[in-house]
C-alpha cells in the first residue's frame, strides 16, 4: 500500500468517524483509566490534530525521532498517530528497560525528545541522565504537555518511504538493533493481516480485537493497529496478559478476536472452569507458540480455533495457518503466497530438500525481493546487507517444508533464546557478564521451561570455580543492567567452556546427548519479575 500514515487515518477517521477505535478495559489498580476507556474514531482525529498542531508549532517535523515510554495506555496510539502526521518517528521504548538499555536506545537513535509517563519517568530519567548525549524530557498523562523547542519543524515530504517507527529487536550480535519502519511498510502491514482470509475472518467495522502484547512490539503497536484502522474496527488494550481476569475482560469489552503468545495457553487451561469461560463472542485467536499437545484440547473447551502464525519485525507479511487442515498436532504456521516466498537452506544457503530443516528465507519476488520488508537497521548498513545476502531475508529460524509447502517451526538459532514471546540474544548477556571482573569465559544458552518455551542459562568458567555466593552476584549483576526477562535463569559454573581452534565457543559441545544442563545449576527464575 502506498501513502502515508496521515492521509490514511484521515479518510479513515472520517469514513468510521462513529466507530470505537480504542477501549481500555476496567482495572482499578492500573496506574491510568482505572475507570476504564474509549474513544471513537471521530473523537480520535481531533486529539491526533491538536497534538500533531502543537509538535509541529514546537519545531519538531520530518526525520526528527521522538522517545515514547508511555507502556500500553491509548495515549502511545494517538500520539504516534499525530507523530507520524508530520513526518516525526516514534521511538517506543520498552516500560521493562533498565537504565542503561533506555540510555542505549536514546543515544543509538539520535532522539531530539524524549516522552514519558509519571510512573515511567523514573526510568526515562535515568536513561537520560546516563545518555552521552542531552535529550529533553517531558512527562504526560492523558494530555500532551507544553513542548521544549524542537529542532525547526518541517524538512521536506512526507512519502511511503519516511521513517514511521524505529523499533528495537534483540540482535545476534548483541546490542538490540533499531528496524527502520516506513509508512508504506507500516499500512502494507495491517492490510495483508486485514486480507488474509480463510479463519482469519476480519468483519468490516464490526471486530474488537483484545491484544494483550506490548506496544512497543510490532504485533500490537503496527500490525493490528493497523489493520483494526483499516477495516473501522476497534482495538483493545489490556495493560498485559492476566490470566485471572482474561475471560471477563474479554467478555466485558465484547472482543470477537484475540492474540495469544505460546504462554497464554497452558496458563489459561490450568484454571478451573469459571463463570466467565464461556460468555465471551471470540470467533478466532492469532499467535504463535502453542504446544500442539495443548492446542486441540483448548479449542474443543472454549470453542474457537487457536491459528498459528509467523512474523518479525523486519517483515510485514505474516505466514499463518489460517486454511484448513491446519495441523494442530505438530508446530505448522502455514505456507508462502503470492508476495511471500519461502525458501529453506542449510548454511552454505543452499535450498535443502523437502522434510529437511534448515534456516527459513524469504523474499517478495525474484524481481523485487526487498518490497514489503524494512528499511533496514540503523547505523548498520553491513548487518543489513548480511540479513539479505543472495537476495533472501535471512530470519535465523530452523524450519521444515514438507511437500504440500506447509512450513513447520522447528528450532530457532542457538544464540537467540525465545522467553515468553521476547526474543533475547546470547550475545548481550555474555558481554554483560564478560564485563565482570571474576569471568574468565561465559556461554549463554537456551535451555527449555515447561512454562517459558525457554530459558536463559549462563554457563560460566571462573577462577576458584564459583559457588552459590558468586551466582548470587553475577545474577544481581546482570538484573540491574538488563531487562528482566534477560537475566539468567540459570547459572552453571564449570570447568571450562570448549572452544575451536580460533578460540570460537562451540555451544554443541557444552553438553553431551541426554545430559540435562540444569544438573548443578543455581536456580534464579522464580527471582525474573518486573522490579
């Protein structure tokens, strides 16, 4: 889809001007709209106006990047909306950072501002005052405050191609690495998702979809919004997962669809019966990552069908296994269509024969490979370049085509660890630990959690060899300079850590077939919460 982001929600807003947009469901211990929000999309479009009026009297305009830490209230929405009217690109910034990460992204972009919530400022603060470089910082609530003089406004036109968001990934290499989104990328996001047709059965200005993922994650801050504004649906925004309170809310704000990640499943049959189960409208749900064994019973109790789908950041065209017979009792999301094709190589990127897993490629066409990817990542032209060598995107998971073309999910590369839907690099917590004075050599793996689909392990060699004590430290070590989520789970001393020839870690070797890794291995998982 060509156009920009401005033009579209314009005729949007006006065609659905009646239609509810964004709802917020009731919780009284949330921070912001305990009472509960929404908003029309008529009523939407003169927010996004006024604060799209004030940035660009303020001096902000085409190519400038504004910080957004505003977790998933329906004000982060409307003002990348007003941002993006004027050529300005939303930077969303991740409520679970810890201070320096906040002060990696806000150097890493150039952000000329950075906005924050009040209950989220003490986090931007921090990162601002780590920065390298001076960034103003505002808070705001439910309106957008007076601004500080921007960089000088207007800079020249906006087209499909201006910068719409910056979102930060994890990356192999370590540091998270920012994917340039353009607006035309952006709308072609939400309109294939909108199209796909089959059990993913969109009705015009009728669905509510309940998406319970973070905003600062593509899935529900571009593709779903996007394809709700498409189609005049209503977008609902749940402050995260709850599995307590899931089937009322879902039933009380009358979502028709939902998104799910892998946990959300097995959390959700582990509840007794309740008298919420069964009064909601749900007609089908879109994730990715359910246990096949869990994925025909959950339907058969709650009556809608869980369909499966693949998709990144870099990509805007998701897989899904949106057609009948979906194959719920192994991991297929799906086959290529008409401007996604799917390739499977091993890794001299040579295409593998059908039923062998190799490395998942993919590209819209011979003639034009890159159309409806990103734009690339920042200040990093040559990992660009790598991603795409021969002329396919290159995604990093272990997949399986069999001879009908439906792809299966097998393995993901050991240097990415997928932890309750968050995709988090080895390398970034080996050079965390690295940095500590008493590591000699650290491997950091993926080993798998029955709850988590998997877990952090750090694998360390350190002189004296290392006790209980010691893991205690590197774990508080790593919690305070890393989200969360990143920090081991488990921490292993061993002897030593193999290596090649060249002095390269060989992961492979850490373990032999059958050993389980954990055996000796200090316990941190029940200590990964939110701080």
């Amino acid at each position: 889809m060509q156009g920009t982001i401005g033009a579209f929600f314009e005729e949007k807003s006006k065609k659905y001007a009646g239609n509810e947009f964004l709802v917020v469901p009731k919780d009284s211990a949330r921070a912001y709209h305990p009472e509960g929000y929404g908003i029309t999309y008529g009523a939407a479009a003169e927010i996004v106006a006024r604060w799209q009026a004030a940035l660009g009297e303020a001096g902000y305009g085409v190519g400038d990047r504004i910080a957004v830490l505003l977790g998933n209230r329906p004000e982060m929405m409307l003002l990348k909306l007003a941002m993006n009217g004027l050529g300005i690109s939303w930077v969303p910034v991740n409520p679970d950072y810890r201070p320096a990460e906040a002060a990696y992204l806000l150097e890493d972009s150039g952000a000329c501002l950075a906005i924050t919530a009040p209950d989220l400022a003490g986090l931007m603060r921090a990162g601002v005052a780590e920065a390298t470089v001076d960034v103003p910082l505002i808070e705001m609530d439910r309106e957008l405050p007076e601004l500080p003089q921007g960089p000088g406004g207007q800079r020249g036109k906006i087209t499909g191609e201006t910068e719409a968001s910056l979102i930060y990934t994890s990356g192999t290499t370590g540091r998270p690495k920012g994917c340039m989104l353009g607006h035309g990328y952006e709308l072609d996001m939400g309109r294939w998702y909108a199209t796909r047709g089959g059990l993913i059965d969109f009705r015009e200005g009728e669905d509510r979809i309940y998406n319970p993922l973070p905003l600062f994650h593509v899935n529900a801050g571009i593709i779903t919004f996007y394809c709700a504004i498409d189609l005049g649906n209503c977008q609902i925004l749940p402050e995260r997962f709850r599995a307590n309170s899931w089937w009322r809310e879902l039933t009380e704000t009358g979502a028709t669809v939902v998104h799910y990640l892998g946990i959300v499943i097995p959390a959700l049959m582990n509840i007794a019966e309740g008298p919420w189960d069964h009064t909601h409208k749900v007609r089908f749900a879109v994730g990715a990552g359910v246990e096949p064994t869990l994925h025909g019973p959950f339907e058969e109790r709650f009556g809608f069908p869980l369909i499966e789908v693949w998709g990144m950041t870099e990509m805007c065209r998701i897989i899904g296994a949106n057609h009948e017979p979906r194959m719920i009792d192994t991991r297929a999301f799906g086959r290529p269509s008409p401007g996604l094709e799917v390739r499977v190589v091993d890794q001299d990127d040579n295409e593998v024969p059908r039923g062998t897993p190799g490395e998942m490629t993919l590209r819209y066409s011979a003639e034009e490979p890159r159309r409806g990817f990103f734009s690339g990542y920042l200040n990093l032209p040559e990992a660009t370049e790598e991603a795409w060598k021969g002329g396919w995107f290159h995604t990093g998971d272990t997949v399986m085509m069999d001879e009908s073309d439906m792809v299966f999910f097998v393995d993901r590369k050991k240097n990415i660890i997928r932890r309750s839907g968050e995709n988090i690099a080895a390398a970034e917590i080996e050079a965390c630990l690295q940095e500590h004075p008493t590591v000699d050599r650290v491997a950091v793996l993926a080993v798998e959690d029955a709850m988590r689909d998997e877990e952090v392990m750090a694998c360390l060699s350190v002189e004296g060899g290392g006790d209980e004590a010691l893991a205690e430290e590197l774990f508080a070590w790593c919690f305070k300079r890393l989200t969360y989520y990143k920090a081991p789970g488990w921490i292993r001393f061993v002897e030593e850590i193999p290596v090649t020839g060249t002095q390269k870690i060989q992961k492979h070797a850490m373990f032999g077939e059958g050993e389980d890794p954990t055996t000796g291995a200090f316990d941190f998982r029940p200590r990964k919460k939110r701080g």
